[in-house]
C-alpha cells in the first residue's frame, strides 16, 4: 500500500512496538479486520469474553482515520439533535445521545483504569456561529438538550469573543462534556489491553475476501487463509471495498488537518465553527490542530479512500483560516499536514451488528466523521453481538438492517 501523509499524532506519538502476535493461525473464533479504534476495542472485548482472537491490518496498527483525525470527543449525534429528531424522532437522538454518554464514561474509565497517557481531558466543546442560521441551529438544539436534561449552555456574541479571542463568531452552545485526546495514544493503549487479554494482532496483513465455508467462514488474506466463526468488518472507510452491496451506505469521505507550530495559549476547550465543517484545539505544547475545509474541494472529498494525497484548495483554506480569525495568530507556521478517510452513510448513523445476508459476519462503521464518541463503545457492542452475547449498550438507530437492500 502507498505510504499515507504524516500525521502529527503517528509521527509525535513516540516509539512503539506492538507485541508480536507470533504465526498465523489455520482457526480463530473470531477475526477482526482493522486496526483501528473500532477494531482493537472489538479484538479487547471478545478477547476478554474468553474468545480466540485474530486482528488484522493492511498497515501498521492504528494507521487509519483513529491516526489521524482532529482529537476531538464530542458526544451526541454527527448531525444536530434537532436535525436527528426531525430525522429519527425523539426517542432515537435520545438513545444515541445515551449512547455516546456512556462511550465518554467508558473511556475516562478505561484511561484511569489502565493509566493510559493519551491526553484525555473534559475541558468542554464549543459549537460557534458565523451565521443566523447556525444560531437558529444552537437555540433549538439548546431547547431539546434542556428537555433530555443534557448539559449545554448558550454563548451571547460577547461570550464568544470574550472565551474565543475573535469578534468573528455571532453565538456558540458550549458543551462541557465535549473532550479532547491523543487519538493514536487511546487506540495503542487498547491494543495493549487486547493483546494482555491473548488477542493476536497481526499489522501489514491485508483481508481479500470473506467467503462461506461450510459452518465457517474462509478470510483470504495477503498472508495466506484462515477459517473464523466470526469475522467482524472494522475497516470502516474501507469496509465497502469488501462489501460491495454497500457501496452507496458506507461512502469514504477524505478529510484534512493540519498542526501548527507552539502558540501562546487561546482556548483549552475544542471548537466547532461552520455547521461542524471547521474544528480546532490546541494542545498543552501550544499547538493547535485544526481540521476541515473540505467543502473548498471539488468533490468536498466524498468517494475517496486515498489518504495518501492533499487537496489543494483543501490545505489553502485550512492555512488561511487561523490567521483570518485570530489576529494573535497571523504569521503562524504550519508544521504538519495530513488527510485521512472517513465513512459517511446516508442517515449519518454508524452501522453496528449483523450483516444482513451474510451469516457470521458482523460490522462497526460508518461514524460520519464523528468517531470518537462512537467507535469505543461500538467495538466492544460488536464483539459481544459476535459472541452471542448481549451488547453493553446499543441504539436501534445503528442497526444495519436499515440498509438491506443497499438503501435506506
Ligand atoms: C481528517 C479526520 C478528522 C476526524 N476528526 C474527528 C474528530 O475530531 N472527532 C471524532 O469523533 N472523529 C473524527 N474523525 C473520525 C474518526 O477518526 C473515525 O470515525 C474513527 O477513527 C473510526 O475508527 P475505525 O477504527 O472504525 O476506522 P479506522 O481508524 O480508519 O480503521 C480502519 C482500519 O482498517 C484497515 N483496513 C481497511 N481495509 C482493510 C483490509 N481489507 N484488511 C486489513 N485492514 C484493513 C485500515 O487500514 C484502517 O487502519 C475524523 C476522521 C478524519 C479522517
């Protein structure tokens, strides 16, 4: 596979070396495919619940979108929750909203509970308004949040300026839940947990087809074949490749960011401008890592897997932006660029269990750009439906049966 562009958080994230996971194996109760955070979290769980193990990854671990998105946790659906509700209805954005609380929990737990050094902090997330009608957006989201009971509260214009250091924002809904991380430092420190728990995880190994075989199924990969119980689909902007049926559901969408040289420290909380297009944070070095403008790009990145390129008007947009709404920042170097592939599905929900038609086979995917808050609990959900075993906690928005037939 071609060499992807450099991302701060693989190239910064220091040495590693995954404990080798030894030969091959003719068996396994279940194979994962992808190293990502859906993947290693599926591979920790079902290794956990006694089950034999098998992971692999066309690349080095971690080196997909979890390597190499903006480090943000925000919980809550992709889109607005009004927009969930009008879409889904009430009890559904609630359910999803239970759903990404409880990843929040589960990974604060996680981290304390295995020392984990990925940067993790609550310091809250700010949604800002450049428009009337991202205002709009703020206030009916902040009259359901209330209804929910779910924390959030309203910026006036002064407040922005006030908390951001720019006149450019009209009014924000600030989210203390919302979170920041080390992506690639959670992602390795759950394949240390999965391989503790006996789990092999293979890098450099390429899954080229799933097949039937008798009670089993046959995973071809780059390193020879092996039979499985269970084969889980982690591979998210990637899953269609072996998934043709949904190829119009889980649509590869390449994003781009960049991090900047050490600021003087603006803000310690994430933000969100632009409709969820543009999104930022600086880091405790004074970095900032800003991610978006892909709406600057022709095709706004959508049918692309190729994490191995930059988009043009992509890079100039993300360069200019900084600079254009805080004056402080005018002149600041750019020391990293990198783009990575995202899955977006047609209702903007992931796909979490089985696959329909295709007996044994289960998926994660399709996070909509928003995989943070999902993919550490929809790993281990779809680990424990694989086994047979009841998921931790689940949303009927998720299930893949809503695409059966290809389509919603
Ligand atoms: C630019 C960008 C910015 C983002 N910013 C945020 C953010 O700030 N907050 C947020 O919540 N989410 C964000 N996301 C989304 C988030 O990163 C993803 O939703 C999440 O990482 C998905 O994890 P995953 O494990 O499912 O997929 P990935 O991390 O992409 O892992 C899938 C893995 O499968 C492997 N694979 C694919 N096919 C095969 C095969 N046939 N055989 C073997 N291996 C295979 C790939 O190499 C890859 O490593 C962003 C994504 C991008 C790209």
């Amino acid at each position: 596979m071609t060499e992807s562009t450099a991302s701060f958080w693989l190239e910064r994230a220091g040495s590693w070396q995954p404990q080798d996971p030894g030969a091959l194996p003719a068996r396994s109760d279940v194979v994962v495919i992808g190293g990502g955070m859906t993947g290693l979290r599926a591979a920790q769980r079902a290794a956990a619940l006694g089950a034999h193990v098998v992971l692999l990854e066309q690349r080095a671990l971690v080196g997909g979108a979890t390597g190499r998105n903006g480090g943000h946790v925000v919980a809550g659906p992709s889109d607005s929750t009004a927009a969930t509700v009008r879409l889904l209805g009430m009890a559904a954005a609630r359910e999803i909203w239970d759903f990404t609380l409880h990843t929040v929990s589960a990974m604060r737990d996680f981290v304390a509970a295995e020392n984990a050094d990925c940067d993790l902090k609550f310091a809250g997330t700010a949604l800002l308004a450049f428009a009337e009608h991202e205002l709009a957006g703020f206030e009916a989201d902040a009259a359901l949040l209330q209804t929910m009971g779910i924390a959030a509260q309203q910026w006036s214009r002064a407040e922005c300026a006030v908390r951001t250091h720019s006149d450019a924002f009209i009014g924000g809904l600030f989210y203390p839940h919302g979170g920041q991380l080390w992506p690639a430092k959670l992602a390795r420190a759950v394949a240390v947990a999965a391989a503790r728990s006996g789990a092999q995880l293979f890098s450099g190994v390429q899954v080229q087809a799933v097949t039937a075989d008798g009670a089993m199924l046959r995973v071809q990969t780059s390193a020879g074949a092996l039979q499985a119980r269970a084969v889980i689909h982690a591979s998210n902007g990637w899953a269609r490749r072996l998934l043709p049926e949904l190829h119009d559901v889980l649509v590869p969408v390449r994003g781009q960011v960049l991090a900047t040289a050490p600021a003087e420290p603006m803000w310690d909380f994430g933000l969100v401008a632009n409709d969820g297009y543009e999104y930022w944070r600086q880091m405790a070095d004074g970095r900032i890592v800003l991610g978006g403008m892909r709406w600057r790009s022709a095709d706004m990145g959508r049918d692309c897997d190729d994490d191995t390129q930059l988009d043009a008007e992509t890079a100039a947009g993300l360069r200019a932006f900084l600079p254009a709404h805080f004056a402080a920042l005018a002149g600041l170097a750019v020391e990293y660029e990198w783009s990575g592939v995202m899955c977006y599905t047609p209702d903007g929900q992931p796909l979490v269990g089985a696959l329909p038609g295709r007996p044994g086979e289960y998926i994660a995917a399709g996070y909509t750009g928003h995989g943070m808050p999902l993919a550490f609990m929809a790993g281990c959900c779809v680990a424990e439906l694989a086994l047979g075993a009841p998921p931790t906690i689940m949303a009927n928005a998720f299930s893949p049966k809503r695409f059966a037939n290809g389509t919603l």
